[in-house]
C-alpha cells in the first residue's frame, strides 16, 4: 500500500504525531482528495483536547481543507479527478430526514459527520470526504488562501448575510483576530455601515484598512455607549470567546437588534430586562454546509475579500496550533501541505 504523511492525535490532550499511514481509499458516496491547504481552526481544540464526546481516536483533525479530487467512489455523479475543491466543518447529510427535507442539512438526525472530529480530516496529504460535503474552489484562489475561509470565511460570511440587517444599516464586528479581520471585510463588501470593536489603539488602522467605517478601542471607550450614539447597530457579530465581552456591548444594540453568536464562549449571560426592553434577540450560527462555502469563495473573489495568513508545512503543525491558542497567529494559520 502507498503511504502518506498524517498529523494524528491519539488521545485527549496528547501530542499531534506526524505518523505514516496508509492513503486511504474513496468508498462509495465518497472522493478521496490529494490535500493541498489546512487552515488551523480553534475549534481543532475540540479533537486535540477531547472536548467533544463524538471524537473517536486516533484522529487526524483539520477542517479547512482544500485540495484536488483524485480519486471518486461509486455512486458519485458529479465530482471527477482533478477538480480542486475545499471541505468545511459540515462534513455531509443524508438528504432525507426531517431536518434535511426542510432544508437544514446542517442538523441532519440520520449522522452527525463533522471534518477531522468524526473522520479524519486535512491535516494529512490525503483525505476521503462525503461527495455532498465538497465545495468547488475558484481558479483566482489559491488553496493556502480559500482554505481558511471554509470555516472562518463562511461562518462570518453566511452569519452576516442571514443577520437580517439590510445594506446601510449599522452592524458591529466585535474581536478582529481570525474570525473579525474576515467579518469586517464580509460586513464592509456587503454594504453595511461597519464598524469594528477591539481592545487597543494600536488595531485601528488594521480595521479601518480592512473596511470599517469607524474604530471603537474598548479599552479607553464603552463599545455600548458608542454605538448607541451612533444610533444603535442592528446586528453585533460576536467573533470572540469571552462571554463577559459580549455581554458588555448588547446594551449597543438597536431596537430589534441581534447578538449574533459565532465565538464559542463557555457561557453567556444577557439581562431579560434588557431583552426585553429593546426587543432584541442572541442567536448563534452555525458555519454552513458546502453550497455555503462554494458562495462564500465566490464572493471574496468578486469583492476582494482575503484572509491574513501565516503558512507552516505540515510538520510543523503543533508549532501552528500553538501560535493560534495563545493568539499570538495574524491572523489564521494554515498548513501548506504541497510542501
Ligand atoms: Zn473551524
Ligand atoms: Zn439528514
């Protein structure tokens, strides 16, 4: 059998090992995809650590992949050797259950597979994925830059287009690490009256240059109070993980305003009051399924929209989810496994 080069976890909390392993073959429903890009996602934490009771060891993680569709299962139609495609957290649906017959493919009840949690994922040079998971990768794109926005890109693209708020109207991205550099873009290209919430002076002219209209340091202001002065946003997309920061800046909200909740704080607590008063909901969002994706390609090609990158070669894939966790990457890390 050919082998390949993998990064596997083998247990919660123990270290990524570069092993050899055999290449897999594509079963029917399927395609086997010669990895090119894996971006490093925070949510790998969940199979590195063990935090989600669905992941199964030895896993590889990695669930922004992109790559070249080299070999196709039975049974599927439309994908042929050769296409370059990407594969995000959803990692497939049956089509028929309840769920999926009303269109919400993300929670399908017949399987929950998830990229590099429930199978294995990109950070290896080859992968096997479900047909419907795929999404096709434009040629203006590189795979170091479409893979980060397979997660990042369409968690903040697809949460901002289903927000409800309406081009003109003020909408709020608070956090410009690897979810918020991408979602001001997102928000600035769709139209929106965008402005951007972090802590320090010295990432304001980041924001401004990524397409904010207006800079708010909430070290030295009260993010609530600013957007209230500027009439209230109709839409805070809230990229961080800290539930106390979010919780800070609903009182910005505009009547029948939305926290719209894309950071995976532990926990978050809002003032019924509050709730109340201004008519105004929390709704988190789930990333999207593939066609997502594919839109979300597309329109950063069309608008210009790209990911600040910092590119390891898969050996060094410890030393890239390390520099995520501690924040200190600018923005996403991603694996060139081409290398
Ligand atoms: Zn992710
Ligand atoms: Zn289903």
């Amino acid at each position: 059998m050919a082998k390949m080069r993998a990064v596997q976890v083998t247990r919660p909390n123990g270290p990524f090992e570069l092993v050899e392993r055999e290449i897999p073959e594509a079963g029917p429903g399927t395609v086997r995809i010669k990895v090119q890009a894996c971006g490093v996602c925070h949510s790998d934490s969940l199979t590195k650590e063990g935090t989600l009771p669905l992941v199964t060891y030895p896993r590889v993680p990695g669930h922004e992949v992109v790559g070249v569709v080299d070999a196709v299962g039975s049974g599927v139609s439309r994908w042929t050797p050769g296409q370059r495609v990407g594969v995000g957290w959803n990692g497939g649906y049956c089509g028929y259950c309840d769920y999926c017959r009303r269109g919400d493919f993300f929670a399908c009840q017949t399987f929950t597979a998830i990229t590099g949690i429930t199978y294995d994922g990109g950070y290896a040079e080859y992968m096997v994925a479900r047909s419907e998971a795929l999404a096709l990768v434009p040629s203006e794109l590189s795979s170091t830059e479409a893979a980060p926005l397979m997660c990042a890109g369409v968690t903040t693209y697809n949460s901002l287009r289903n927000s409800g708020a309406r081009p003109g109207e003020l909408v709020a991205v608070h956090g410009l690490g690897g979810l918020g550099h991408l979602g001001v873009q997102y928000a600035a290209r769709a139209g929106y009256r965008t402005v951007a919430i972090a802590r320090g002076k010295e990432k304001e002219a980041l924001a401004l240059e990524l397409g904010a209209r207006q800079y708010i340091d909430s070290l030295v202001q009260d993010p609530a109070a600013v957007l209230r002065n500027l009439g209230g946003a109709k839409v805070i997309l809230a990229t961080l993980t800290s539930g106390d920061a979010m919780a800070a800046v609903v009182g910005g909200l505009a009547p029948n305003g939305i926290l719209m909740v894309i950071g995976a704080a532990p926990s978050l607590t809002v003032s019924p009051g509050q709730m109340i008063a201004g008519k105004l909901a929390v709704k988190g969002w789930y990333s999207g399924t593939s066609i997502d994706s594919q839109d979300t390609l597309a329109f950063s090609v069309m608008a210009g929209v790209r990911s600040m990158n910092e590119v390891f070669p898969l050996e060094r894939a410890a030393e890239a989810y390390e520099r995520m966790m501690s924040g200190k990457v600018r923005f996403r890390a991603v694996l060139d496994v081409s290398r």
